[in-house]
C-alpha cells in the first residue's frame, strides 16, 4: 500500500532523539497556527485530536494527524516530512533542539492513489 505520508532520514533521527526523552509521539499537521501549516510533534496524547480529525498514517510508529477540512485540500497528494535547522515558533517538542520539521508534498500517481492506504478516525 502507498504511505500518505513518509519521513527522511534527518526527520527519523529528531523523532528517536524525542521518543528518548519523552517517550510515545503524535504529530498534528498544523492549519496554519503560530508558525504557518508545519507538522507539529507531541508527547503521545498532549494534543487532542476529535471528530474534525484524520489520522492518515504513521512516521516511525508516531500517528499523523490532521483535521478533515485541510484533509480535503490535500488528499491527494503524499506528505514528506523532514527536518530543517532554525528555529521555528510552534509548540512542537523538537523546537529547544534548534531545528524544525517541515512538511513536502506531491501529487499521488494513479497508480498510487488506487492503493492508498486507509485513514483512520478519531473515536471522539
């Protein structure tokens, strides 16, 4: 099945070095809060997701999130995160580390979007 959204190599180890100290993640697809639309990092729970939500797959066992409504705009295209140096103005738990997670998209193939995989809803 074709993920909705992968992750770089960079971006995995930001997300070991996390799960380290603070165990279980989630990542929310901001809407364009605080620092514009980025993948924000959570400790597992801290951000409550609810019926306006999607989860459209996991990066290193961490679920991804958005809500249903920036789902709309973006359902056909496969995310990419990554990870860049600066410091961004969000909430997201890698930001003290001096860098940021930062979101790639590009359109599915035909192919892929015959084969994508689920998502899953929140049960709020």
């Amino acid at each position: 099945m074709t993920p909705r959204v992968t992750i770089s190599p960079e971006a995995i180890a930001i997300v070991n070095d996390l799960k380290g100290r603070f165990g279980e993640l989630m990542f929310h697809q901001s809407g364009g809060c605080c620092d514009g639309s980025q993948p924000m990092c959570f400790e597992k729970g801290d951000f409550k997701v609810g019926g306006s939500d999607v989860c459209i797959g996991t990066i290193e066992g961490s679920e991804f999130w958005m809500s249903k409504d920036q789902f709309e705009y973006w359902k056909y295209t496969q995310l990419h995160i990554h990870v860049a140096k600066g410091r961004g103005s969000s909430f997201s738990l890698e930001i003290p580390m001096g860098v940021r997670f930062l979101t790639q998209s590009r359109l599915f193939t035909e192919a892929e979007l015959a084969d994508l995989e689920p998502l899953r809803f929140s049960e709020s």
